[in-house]
C-alpha cells in the first residue's frame, strides 16, 4: 500500500484541476465540489480501506 500513497496524492492533486467552477455559478476561477464528485472520492476511499484491511488480515 506504501507506493500508492504517492500515486494517490498525485492523482488527488490533479483532479482537482477539473474542480473549477464554471460559468454558471457566478463563480469564474474558484475551485469547489460537486456531491457527484465528493460520492466518488468516498467510495474510492471506502475501496482503498477495504483493500487495506483485507491484506492486514493475512
């Protein structure tokens, strides 16, 4: 799991380059989250857990 932790945060880092707020919020340039892309990080997280917790118990 230790050599995902990069490739997570570089994965996390760039994602958030497609976080922008476009037009219709008034909001041109600010970076915010929608509840679709907040769902998908959570489940992500809840698979990496998982993962996680399953090799631990071998």
């Amino acid at each position: 799991m230790k050599p995902l932790i990069p490739a997570l945060i570089a994965l996390t880092a760039l994602s958030a380059v497609n976080a922008q707020a476009h037009d219709g919020h008034g909001m041109p340039g600010l970076s915010h989250w929608h509840a679709g892309d907040t769902t998908l990080w959570l489940v992500g997280a809840a698979i990496a857990v998982g993962l996680w917790l399953a090799r631990r118990g071998r």
